[in-house]
C-alpha cells in the first residue's frame, strides 16, 4: 500500500466523521468526507489505515504546517499553526473514537471499549495493548512452529534422537526408490508397498528441485514448507473469521506432539492442499473443487472434503470442477506414464493393520493367549495374518459403506448449509472413514488435525470437542510409535492400553462429531438456499464465481 492511503468509495448517505458500518453491523471505520460532485457518495478510511495517523496526532507537539504533516512523538496535546491542521487533528480524534470501538467489539471486550470511551480514548493505550498486542499474539504460535519444527528437523537430519523406532527408512530407502522408477516414466507395478493414487508421484520426484541436497533431506524441508502454508492458511483464515488463533495453535501443536514423523511422510502435503480447498470454497468453489480433485489423486481422502457444499451453485461449480480435474489429470497420467492405477488391483489381499480399531480384539486374544496368529510386515505395514482375519477385514470393509451410506443420507437430510458446515462435514466424514478403516497410520492423524484446524477458524463450528478429542488421540498415537512399537507388535498389555485408549479415543470423536453434525443442520426446519448467509455463518457468505 503507498504511503498515501486508498480511499473507499462509500453509498448512501454518509456522514462526515461517522462510523463506516459492515453489512453485519460492525464499525468498519470511520467516513472521511461527502462527495462534493454527488450528495448520495463519500468517502471513507478503514480502522487499520488510520491507526498509525491517530497515535501520532494524540501526542504531537511540535507546530508543523499544513504541507508536510511532520510530527513528533514527544506526548502531550496538538499544537497546529493552521486552521486545517488543526480541523485535522480533530478529525483524528474522531478517528480514533470509531477505530477503537471496533477493535474493541470485534475481540468482545466492549464493556472495555466503553471504559476508553469515557477515557477520551488514549490513543497510546490503545496502540499498545490492541495493535501491538494483535500483533505479538499473531507472532507467538509462529515462534512456536518455528521451534517446534527445528527440533523435528535437527531429529530428522540425526542432530537429535527420538525416543522409539526410527521413522526415517521409509523416506531413506522406500520413497527414494519410488523416485529412481517415477523419473523412468513407469509407476512401481508390481510393488505392493506402492498404494497410491497417481498424482502422488508429483510428491515423490519433488525433492529433485532441491538437487543440492540429498533425497531425504530434500523431502523433510518440502513437508516442512507444507507445514508452514498450512499455518499460514490458519492464521488468515482465523483473523479473517473473527476466531484468532485456535486453528493455528491446534495445528503447531498437533504435529509437534506426533513429533517427526509428521515430516516424515507426505501426509503433511495432503493436508496443506485440503486446508486450501476449504479456506477457498466460500468465494472460490471451482477453486476449491480443483485442489480436492488434485488432491483425491494424491491420496484419495480429499474426496470427501465438499460433502458439505452449499447445495445449488456452489455444489455444481465445486463438484463439476473436482470432477473435471480429476478426469483430466488421470487422462493425462494414463496417456504419458505406465501403470499410473495399478495399485488398485494389488490391495485385494491386505490383511488388517495392527494398529487399526478391527485389530483390538486379535490383541487382547492373543495377549490372552486364545489366538494364535501372527503380525508381520505386510504391503508396507505390519498387518495380523491368521484365523479369522480375513472376516474382520470384510467386517472393516461393510463399516466404511455403512459410514458412506450414512453421509449420504446426512446430505439428503441436512437443512442447514454454510461455511461452517462444509467444514464441519469435511472433518466428520474424513474422522468416519479413519475409524473404519482397517488401516489406521499414526500419519492419518496429520489429516484430522489439519481439518479441525479449519474447524476451530470459524465461530460456528460445533465441532470444538472431537477435535480435543483428536489432539488427545495425538499424543497416544506417538507413544503408539515410533515409542512403543515393539510392545504394539507383540501384543504386550503396556502396548494393548495405548492402543485401546488411542482407538477409543477415536471413536468417540467419531460418535461425537457424527451427532453434532447432525443435530446442527439435519434437525433444523428449512434449508439455507445457496448464496444467501445463514445466522450461524461466520461471515457473510460472498458471491461464489
């Protein structure tokens, strides 16, 4: 912005000096002038443009003259040499008045803002303990990621050690080998330890633009810099939803306590894009349903991210777009690479994850010594192999339907639709399908906590306790592994317990943010037609293009 600031355009009938309300009733800023050439017309300056002008003027007092508007910050009053210095520093004061009102509203501290009105409005009070405060409380959990994540990275780099098993072979040995056979154009046929959709690959080969770098090096500071738009994202998003921080502080503090396994696998890439196709789906839905298309044919999850779409424009603009781009982007990998969805026929066999909620009971019976089958490593994961396994792996199978089937009657049903909604059905039918699943990863952990991090941007959510819940999950995820993960492997009690309060911990939230869901737009008497704001939005919702 120039140092000359913009001036807005204003409708109406303004009132010179008088506050500049939103479209929600909240002071916006303060009218600057009437149009001379058009009665109905004014212009006006937001809150955040005269801040700095209006600390200036409440304690200069050095006479200048009306060319250059010099100031000194000295304290005291105003002392002008010129009638329009002077009618300007009054409507400083003005300024002042309304941009304070706002600050203070917007936190909910009114009864606060009223005691500065009383108080004749001290500027340097409020430039100290808003505007400088906002921005320290901003710089706070970006201080934190930063050292939270130079730890992650100096245990990665082998500066530090871990407690547990070392998460580092997978991007050492796996990934760098699917990247040797990507750069040939041929996908990894025949390697069962390769179960992802197509446009993965893109992930993979990525660490060739640092070539500088070793390959696993490389790779961390990628997802490193994923980690770090993510937050971004969250910062905007809570700033721009009137929430603050919660969104950002649960993401810093969610990877930090999965420790670096978050940097480990590509997880955190996935995520970075599902957090830009929600934060982009209230103004941009063609937007946002071309990085959920993308994001589907990196790891198939993001599919489920505009469940939640406002029925009418915005869903056919969202889902004919991830439609369009998933068609596209899967024509072009088939028509210049080899074997781009082969993965999909070598996963028949898969066992059940160790880890998984269907596995508990193969832990407790064979912790009681009533089941005599084994775990071993098994398309990439350690997997039961015995009796009765295939039967929990179709009973994990019939879950995941019944949990489709149930989203797509909440659809039907659902008579209340807004941002927060579509953020809100995002993370309950990832949270659905994580649960039933007969492969849960401690990674899948990083989607949760990137959705309820959406979640927590907006006002409206109602889904604030299943996402405790998940940051809850995060912390018996890593004593799961790398920590214990020989004790899980072997079915020890110590290792039985962690696991059962992990899944447990998951399933409740699941329950929970399945009822919630429901109750807040399911149960409610009328649909909210597409483009118009409900009461419950965080915002006002804007025009969808």
């Amino acid at each position: 912005m120039k140092r000359l600031r913009e001036l807005h355009g204003l409708g109406g009938d303004p009132v010179s000096g008088g506050p500049l309300l939103a479209t929600d009733g909240r002071v916006y800023g303060v009218v600057l002038a009437r149009s001379e050439s058009d009665v109905s017309a004014g212009y006006g300056l937001t809150a955040r443009q005269v801040a700095a002008d209006a600390a200036r003027a409440a304690s200069t007092t050095v006479p200048v003259g009306t060319g250059n508007r010099g100031r000194a910050l000295t304290g005291g009053n105003v002392v002008a040499r010129s009638q329009p210095f002077t009618e300007w520093c009054h409507k400083m004061t003005r300024y002042v008045h309304h941009v304070v009102t706002f600050v203070r509203a917007d936190t909910g501290s009114v009864t606060r803002a009223r005691r500065l009105t009383e108080r004749r409005w001290n500027v340097t009070v409020w430039w100290r303990e808003t505007v400088t405060g906002c921005r320290s409380r901003t710089w706070v959990p970006v201080l934190a990621w930063a050292v939270t994540r130079a730890v992650l990275l100096l245990t990665l780099f082998g500066a530090l050690r871990f407690p547990g098993d070392d998460v580092r072979p997978d991007v050492v040995i796996i990934y760098h080998g699917w990247y040797e056979r990507l750069l040939t154009g041929s996908f990894p046929i025949g390697d069962v330890t390769w179960q992802y959709p197509p446009a993965a690959a893109a992930v993979f080969v990525a660490p060739a633009l640092l070539p500088f770098l070793t390959y696993s090096h490389a790779f961390y500071l990628l997802a490193c810099a994923a980690d770090a738009t993510v937050l971004v994202m969250l910062l905007r998003a809570g700033r721009a939803h009137g929430r603050g921080l919660a969104g950002a502080w649960l993401w810093v503090a969610g990877v930090a306590v999965l420790g670096p396994l978050a940097l480990a696998r590509y997880d955190v890439m996935v995520t970075a894009l599902a957090v830009a196709a929600l934060l982009a789906a209230a103004r941009h839905p063609r937007v946002a349903g071309a990085l959920a298309g993308i994001g589907a044919l990196v790891k198939a999850w993001p599919v489920l991210l505009l469940a939640g779409a406002r029925p009418g424009r915005t869903t056919r603009r969202s889902w004919g777009a991830a439609l369009v781009t998933t068609v596209g982007v899967s024509a072009a990998f088939l028509a210049f690479t080899r074997g781009p969805f082969a993965f999909v026929t070598e996963q028949r066999q898969r066992g059940v994850e160790i880890e998984s909620l269907g596995a508990l009971p193969f832990h407790v019976l064979r912790w009681l010594g009533m089941w005599h089958g084994t775990s071993r490593l098994h398309y990439g994961s350690f997997e039961f192999l015995g009796p009765y396994v295939p039967a929990a792996a179709r009973i994990a199978l019939a879950g995941a339907v019944l949990a489709f089937c149930w989203l797509v009657w909440w659809r039907v049903r659902a008579r209340t639709f807004s941002d927060a909604v579509l953020y809100d059905a995002a993370f309950a039918a990832v949270l659905v399908f994580v649960t039933t699943s007969r492969v849960i990863s401690p990674q899948y952990l990083i989607w949760l906590l990137g959705l309820g991090a959406v979640c927590l941007t907006g006002r409206s959510t109602v889904q604030r306790r299943p996402v405790l819940l998940i940051l809850a999950a995060c912390f018996f995820t890593v004593l799961e592994f790398p920590v214990g993960f020989g004790q899980v492997v072997r079915s020890d009690l110590p290792g039985i317990v962690v696991l059962l309060i992990r899944d447990g911990l998951l399933l409740v939230a699941t329950v929970s943010a399945c009822r919630r869901l429901w109750r807040s737009t399911a149960s409610q008497p009328e649909a909210t037609p597409d483009d118009v704001p409900s009461p419950d939005t965080d915002y006002a919702a804007a025009p969808t293009g």
